[in-house]
DNA sequence: TATGAATGAGCGTTCATTCAT
DNA sequence: TATGAATGAACGCTCATTCAT
C-alpha cells in the first residue's frame, strides 16, 4: 500500500502521543509510589498499551528512569542556572537544594545516578550523565565568578564541589552518620575544598 | 539437666565448622566465577548442606556477599597496616592499593559496597561500613604522622580523601573518563586535597 | 493498529496449545506417580516451558489439581449419564462406581475434593465444586425416575446420597472400619436412607 | 549412678510438668492464632525447651493437635451428657451445639477431625476418634429412648445423624450453599433420617 | 509500531521433624 | 529427657525483556 506523506504524519503523531502517554503515566505512578515501586507493568496498563509497546519506545526500563530524574534533574538546573550567581559557599548550597533534593529523594535514585553518572559508551551519553556533566559547568562558571582558591583549576574544583556533594548523601544514607544533616556536612566539604586556605592554619 | 559449659561450646562448635565450611566455599566459589557469579545453590552443595541451613546462617545471599567482601577489604587494610607509614601521596596510593583493587575488582562488587556503605539502622553497621570506617581512621593516623594541610581535622581531611577515591572509581567505571587512569586521577584529587595551598598560585 | 478477529484468534490459539500441553503432561505424570507425586517442576520440563509460564496459566499447583481431578470425576459422571438409569440403588452404586473409585484413590485427592467441595467465595466455584453438584443434580434425576421415598424431595434425597457416599469413603480411609467395605457399607446408608420405610418395621 | 525412687519421681514430676506446660502455652496460643496458626516454633519458645524436647512428648505436632481439639470436644460432650435426654431433634441439635460449634470454628480444624476420624491403625484410636466414637454412642442411647424410626438399628440412625452433622457443616465451608444456615440445614437432614416416614407423603 | 504470551534463572521460604551430643 | 542445629524438597515469586505474529 502507498504510504502518503499525509499518513506517515498521522502515523508519527500517534506515536508521539503514545510516548508521551507512557511518560505521563509513569509520572503519575512515580508520584504515589516512588521511583522504586515504579512497574513496566502498571505504566503500560495505565496508558492502555501493550508490554512490547513500551519497548518499542524505550530500550529499557532504565531509559525511562534516565528520562523522568534527568528532567527533574534538568528542571532543578534550570532554576539554578536563571538566578543570579551565589557569591558564596551558603548561597550555592541555597541554589544547589533542589538538585540535591531530588537526587537523594530516594535511595533508589540515588544509586540509579551514580551507575549512570557515566555511560557505557561514549555515544550514549544519556539525560542523567548530561546532568551531572551542566552541574559540574555551572559550578565552574561560578567559581570563575568568585573568589575560592586558585592553587587549581576551577574545573578541578568544581568536580571536587560534585564530588563532595554525592559523597554527603552517600553519608546521609548511612545510619553512622546520621547525626549530621546533609547541608551542614556539604558546608564543612566545601569550606574546607573551595576556600583558600588562611595562613594562619 | 544441667547444661556444662562444654555441652554449650560443643554445640556451638558445630556451628561454626558449618559456617565456616559455607564461607570457605563460597570464597573458592568466588575465585572460579567472581562475585557476580555467586550461586547460593552451589555454596549449599559444596558444603554438603541444606539451603536451609545456608539461610540459618545468613540472612540472605547479600548478607554473605558483605561478609566475603568486608574480609577481603579488611585484609587489604590489614596489610596497609601492618607496613610502614606511607611518607607522601604516591606511597599512600601505593599502600592502599590493594583495598582500591578489592573495591572495584567488580562493577557489581563496588555497588553493593556503597549500597551498604551506610547501613538502615545503627543495630546494624556490617562488616563493609566497618572496613570504610577502618579507612578513614588509617588514613588520619597517616595525615597526622605527615604534613598535610593544617587548616582542617585529620578526619575531615580522611573523610574526603575516601570521598575522592570512591568517586575516581565511580568515574572509572564510565566510559566518558576512561582516558585517565584510576591512580592518576586519584593523585591530582588527593593533592589537591591534602596539600597546603602553595602560596604562588 | 485494527486488531482483527483472527489476530485475536491466533493469540488466543498459542495460550490454548500451551496450556493444553501443561495439561497433557500433567495427566501423563499422574498416570506414572499419582495426584500426590505431580511436581510442578516435572511438568513445565515436559511440557518445554518456563516455570513461570506455568504460574501464568494456574494460579497455584492445585489450582491445577483442581482441573485435573475435576475433568476425571466429569468424565465419571459422562458415563453414568450417558447409560441407561439406574433402576435399583446396586444399579446405582455400579454405575457410580467410577466416580467413587476416582474420589477414593488416593488420600490425597480425597482430601482436596473435600477441600475444594466449597468455594471461598461464589466466584470461585471450581471444576470440583462443580462436579459435585452434577452429582447431586444425576442421582436426583434418577430418584425422580424410580420408586423411592416420596415423604422428602428428589433433590434432598441426592443430597443425602452424596453426603453417605462421602461418609463411606472416609470411614474407608480408617482402620477402625476397614472390615466393611465401600460398597457394602453404601448400600447399607442408602437402603435406610431412600427407600420407603418397610411398614412392619 | 544409682537412680533412687525419689529421684525418679521427682524427674517424672518435672517431665509432667513440661508436658503440662506445653499444652498450657499451646492452649494459650490457639486462642490468640487460631489452630492453624499454631507454630512449634511459638510453643516451644513460650514453654522454654527445646524443639527437641516438643518431639520427646509428643509424636508430632498433630498428637497436641489431637490432644488439644480432643479435649474440647470431649468436654462439650460432657455437657451434653450431663444434661436431661434429649427429647426432640430441635432438642438434639441444641444440645449438640457446643460440639458441634468446636467442630466447625476452622476450617482447618474440621479437616483435621475428618482425616482422624479413624485412626492408621486400631492400636491408635486417638483423642479425636475417641470422641466420635462417644457422639454416636451418645446419640444411640437418646435414639433409644425416644421415638424414632424403627425399621433401622439406633445405631445405624447415630452414624447417619453424624454424617449429616458433617455433610451440613462441609456444606456451610462452601459458598455455593451459604445461604442456609448450619442447624436449618441439619433439622432437614435430621428429621428425613431420623423420623418415621409419614405415611401420608 | 503494536501485541502479549512466554521467558528465565535463581532466590527465599516453609516448618515439622531428626539426630548427634 | 533435653538440646537446637540441621534437614529437605519443592513451591511460588519476581518482573524486565524478548519475539513471533
């Protein structure tokens, strides 16, 4: 059968809206039970399509996941990125809290970031590497922009201020240090990372 | 009847060959196929016993993983303590070289390490929280021996530089930071970090 | 896409083969070692699919017992309806004689159709639920047919029918009164129990 | 070691005095889970012995069962001998309430009468048997002092008014029957086989 | 693209019962 | 009698992913 140019748009249009149905439907379900408690299952019956559909739109059920938290992520990067540039250590911490809000959320996301924080291969740097790799620019932007010391490059301390981050919220899903509360600790990291060291020390 | 104390070490004698005869299998199981490739099945037939008994022992196969891998991390640090006091970066990143080893000898290795970095409840801190505490307190002893910066704690400054070896094995495991090596990375970070700032720059 | 009947069909066909195979070698199995000795494990092997296939067509094992032995007591009971009726209560007790055979062969499929005789719920009225209704429904067929007590209804005469028949077998299945036999011991119940009572009595 | 009298009273003394504490924590249990829910496990730990110790009192876990159910409908048939002679079927079911309440309160409990109704072998005639074995004697003795049918022996017409017993409580377990009450039900069935056919009918 | 039955491979459970001490 | 670790043997489950249609 001839395909007119007429049919592949109404084809084309029905599969976006079929992916953007299942996104829809996974939002929803991600909102009453949480990124770990989300099923291929439930998504696909809620959208009203077939398993194998679902995998026709996604390679997998972690491209979904890369998707919903790397737009969350992105969201959070976007607010950060529109203010202005914090000019010190609190205020970035202030800027950063949605971001870090969202990747500790939940343990499962959490530990879903830093698998993807790198991809497998270089081609396919997904939505969540992305994320992380704008973080690490931004904040490098902002330490061009202040004064933080300058014995290294600001790239070098922007992946340590990342660094120093994740590392806070590996701590706050430790019962061993739970004592402290994530800001506080990222506070002291940063102070101790960020800043040029006083003399007297 | 009374029970002796004898009758109470015998009994629990018994239990502990069988716990180690689990164990010893399952270390010569790990050799052959690695972690990953674990079977509880063909830990309980190389002992000679039944699954039960295999989950009368352990809580769940993860439960032996933290056990097996706890010990082997916790030789390397044995080791690491036993030698001298490493004198400068180069040599700590020598001496640790055997716990980084441990740590990512396996992708699926090093995840379940940082999932049990931190444990649900303080009742129970296992074995593999246990050894990264272990770490941090080498490490301090190390910076104190040494002339490290002086502006912060020796245990703030530990804390970081397990902060940054776990992240430069994070980043090795991504295919986007595959150039640099773990090592190389792990020196710009840990001089960076341990160093006074030279005033210069 | 229009799913079209035949589509719809063809689904359906592959479901039906699979689920008549499971059946097939179930039947097979139970032929070689008995209701009691089917392992699930044994028939998905025979029938070449996964385990889990196996619990996507029946909810548990005995959800399959329960098809099994329902289609043999249905299959009595076809033969005892496809004869002619019954016209003495010895006519009877032949002619139910498969069908009490089938219910008494093992302890164990005894128990379960004493199990399953009910239902949890109306819904869930089963193949065996079933089959004892048929029976209940035949005999009061042929109570209608004959001469017998007129003072109760054909219906609650069959009830009774069935509740010696199911009395008998118990009693078969215990020491105690293991000197009478089934069938001797059925025709005394079910002589007291339908017959007119003889006057001079 | 020579064993004195005493001594072995006062170790018989203490090995009654175990038994008596398991039934008593058994007992205490049942009430709170029900029997099926009753786990050796639970009885040992409330005795405080060991599982073995269980094993040494009694031949399995179903012996206590037998003890305990025995001793319940033993002591409802208590009852209903104590009182006056029953003097009509509605007279009999209400008498026989309290046993034959015990006999339906489980599902699980029903079961288990029925499966040791008889025993394995004569040598054996449990608690449960037993009781049985009394609710038709019992049952012999009333129909032989009223007035029943007489063209069957009283004791025919006891083993047929328990087997309606048991029919009409199997029925109340099945949904498909729930609407008639358990004693509606057996006035039915007690009056059919118990009374003189009217001639009239 | 869409369908949905089938896959797969191992984990954890169950819990009455046994037996060496 | 008393102990309690060990047994046993199968069940049911999980659920993302595949593939023939």
């Amino acid at each position: 059968m001839v395909q007119t140019r007429s049919m592949a748009k109404a084809v084309q249009k029905r599969t976006l809206q079929t992916r953007a149905r299942l996104l829809s439907v996974a939002r929803d379900l991600v909102k009453t039970s949480g990124y770990e408690g989300l099923r291929v299952e439930e998504v696909v019956l809620g959208a009203g399509v077939a398993k194998g559909t679902f995998f026709a739109h996604f390679r997998d059920k972690d491209a979904l996941m890369e998707i919903l938290i790397g737009a969350e992520l992105d969201s959070s990067l976007d607010q950060a990125e529109a203010g202005p540039v914090p000019v010190s250590i609190p205020d970035m911490i202030s800027v950063m809290r949605p971001y870090h809000l969202c990747m500790k959320q939940e343990r499962y996301v959490f530990d879903l970031i830093l698998r993807y924080s790198g991809a497998a291969a270089i081609a396919e740097i997904g939505p969540i590497a992305n994320t992380l790799g704008r973080y690490v620019y931004l904040v490098e932007e902002w330490v061009k922009a202040g004064s933080y010391r300058t014995d290294i490059s600001p790239e070098l301390i922007a992946e340590g201020v990342q660094g120093f981050a994740i590392q806070s919220m590996s701590l706050q899903f430790c019962a061993l240090h739970a004592s402290t509360t994530f800001e506080d600790r990222l506070k002291v990291y940063w102070d101790a990372w960020m800043l040029p060291q006083s003399p007297s020390n």
